[in-house]
C-alpha cells in the first residue's frame, strides 16, 4: 500500500464487479475517496435485476455490498450516466482511477429471418420484468400456449423454472403482479428448450436441471444422445437431463422438451410468431416448432446506445487480460471479458482487475 498517497477512485456500474472491486481497493486504500457511479438510482446491478428473483440465496449477497455505503466509507451516487450526466473526460480529470464495470446489458439478437417478428423477446428482457426494472415495461408482451427458448445457458434455465411457476409463486419472490400474470401464463402447455450444442457441450450447471424436477405438473422429454468423451461434467450433464426425463409425471398437463444439436434459421409468421426452424448444427437434419412465443437465451453484448464503449480504448498499449485500458482507466467484468461467469468468476475477475490497479500505483 501507498505510505504518502490516497488516490482516488471512481468506479462506472454498481453491479457484483464494481462493488468487489471497491471491497479490494478499500482494503488496499482504506483512506482513499471511492465512488460508485450508476446510471439507476438502486445499485447492485446484475444481482438486482439480473438474477433470478427465486434464487433468494444467490441475491442475499447484496447485503455485503451494502457494507461499503453503510459501513466502509464508499459513495454510491446512483441517477448518474457516465457519458452523458458527467463526461468521461471530466471524471478521469476528477479522479486519479477510473474503473468501468458497465456490464453487458444489450441481448444479442437472433439474426436470422424473421427475427424481428412481434413474440420474440430477449432473455434479458424478460429477466429485468421478472425483477421489477424501472426501465422496463410489459406493453407489447404476452405468452401463449407454445413457448420456445432457444439456447441451454443457464439463464434459459432460469426461463424455464420462471415460466412454469404460478403468478402466487412469483408474487411471493417479489415479482410484480402484472409480470406473474403476463409471463406465468395459464394457457402455456409446452416449452421446447433449443440449443445449437450436443448436450456435452451445453452450458447449464447441473443444479439448474435439479431444481426443473421440483415444480410438479410437468413432463420433460429430450433428444439427447450420450457422447463418449473424456469430460466427466459432460457425462453428468447427460445424466442430468435423462433422471429428469425419466423421474417426471408422464400424466402432466405441460411438457418441456429439451432439443440439443439444433440451429435456427427462421422464424415464420405474418406479423407475429407462428413457427420456427431449425437446421441440424451437424447434419442435414431440419425440425420445425410451432410456437407462439419465443425467448432469445443467446448471450449479451454492449447496448448500441452506450455513451461509453470499451473499443474505443483498447490500443496496442491496452493490457485487456488484467483490465488496463489506458494510464489511470480499467476495465472489469463482464464488460472485460465477455457475458460468461457467474458472481463468483466475477469477484475473481476484479481481483485481478485490483492487483494489475495496487501495481500500477506503486510504480
């Protein structure tokens, strides 16, 4: 540490990255100014409006972040946009360290033929109505009797539990009562959950799976197949998937139907969603889904209207790995390194992020 410096730090984004990252320069600097920025006037990001609002265990962690407004001397000033509210050239002149944790909270389209048509929604979307989003509304969304997710992420997961719950159920999470309504629809009969990988390679965590068998009243079919291969998770995963299948009420009134190896091509319909095809990811397979409803669980990426964007800092000079973009500016999380990794792989990720910063001051 610093024996005859207090540099000063504001950090862009009040999400699980930002907050770790005030704990560890706290610690590192406990006499320093640290500032959190965000352009919300709640903090915490992600874990307010990003997770799901019944894994309770998971949100909980909000109250150690409450610590550094409550307790360790961090400034939370929220209903500001980096950007646009105070430039970005004016707040690196105001503070020796800037830190941008912005996140990635654009969903990435589903870029194929009739991607646009009215029913297709993206994950991120429905995550942030399902949690209450000041800057989201309902207008425009329903859900049918056919529900189609494309992607095996575990926000797709997420989707899926989220879908099949009661609007009592979701209430009682704290989920607005016009949301239960609208997206725990009573009329919705079947989910088909597509992805473009053989079931080895999705990407949900095999507690996900675990927590589908809970909720009653619903069959699970899936086209797995087992792969031989060296990856043990893998196998599990396909254990996972065929226990779930093979435990559920073959009497039940909804079904959900897991489709691995399968890219979409097109959604059809007039104006509003009708069906969707699919191609074989390898192979010359087709399927089509009829469906009504479609949530995109394809990934994030920076918002198109973001007044501050990484690329346009990244140099040959830019150290991207440990987050530095330039003299006195870095970068972490998800914003660094793309939208994978839960909360923990992003506290990892901003001590990184801290180290490379507590170096670059002591030179």
């Amino acid at each position: 540490m610093l024996s005859d410096s207090n540099p000063s730090f504001a950090i862009v984004g009040s999400g699980p990255s930002g907050c770790y990252t005030a704990q560890f320069l706290r610690k590192a600097f406990p006499e320093s100014l640290i500032s959190i920025f965000d352009r919300l006037q709640m903090p915490f990001g992600l874990v307010r409006y990003g997770v799901a609002p019944d894994h309770i265990g998971t949100k909980a962690i909000t109250s150690q972040f409450e610590r550094l407004f409550e307790r360790d001397g961090v400034n939370f000033v929220g209903g500001t946009e980096i950007g646009v509210d105070i430039s970005l050239d004016d707040l690196r002149r105001e503070f020796d360290v800037v830190v941008l944790a912005t996140g990635l909270s654009q969903d990435r389209p589903l870029s194929v033929t009739g991607g646009s048509l009215t029913g297709i929604y993206g994950s991120g979307r429905i995550t942030r109505l399902f949690n209450g989003h000041p800057e989201e509304s309902l207008e425009g969304v329903s859900v049918g009797e056919s529900l189609v997710i494309v992607g095996h992420g575990n926000v797709a997961m997420d989707l899926i539990r989220l879908s099949l719950l009661g609007p009592e159920e979701l209430t009682g999470f704290g989920v607005p009562e016009g949301v239960a309504k609208t997206l725990s629809s009573e009329r919705l009969r079947e989910i088909n959950v597509v992805g473009r990988s053989p079931v080895s390679e999705a990407k949900f965590d095999i507690a996900m799976i675990n927590e589908l068998a809970k909720i009653p009243n619903v069959k699970f079919r899936s086209d797995a197949v087992e792969v031989t291969c060296d990856t043990p998770e893998a196998s599990k995963r396909f254990d996972a998937i065929s226990k779930l299948v093979s435990q559920s009420d073959p009497q039940a009134t909804r079904e959900v139907i897991f489709r691995f190896g399968w890219t979409p091509n097109l959604v059809g319909g007039d104006s509003e969603v009708e069906f969707i095809d699919f191609t074989a990811t390898n192979g010359p397979g087709k399927l089509r889904i009829e469906a009504d409803t479609v949530f995109s669980a394809i990934g994030f990426m920076e918002h198109h209207g973001s007044a501050i964007r990484k690329a346009d800092f990244v140099t040959e000079k830019t150290d991207l790995a440990n987050g530095y973009l330039s003299q006195g500016l870095y970068c972490v999380g998800w914003l660094k390194r793309g939208p994978q990794g839960t909360i923990p792989a992003n506290r990892a990720d901003a001590k990184l992020v801290s180290d490379r910063i507590i170096q670059d001051l002591k030179i």
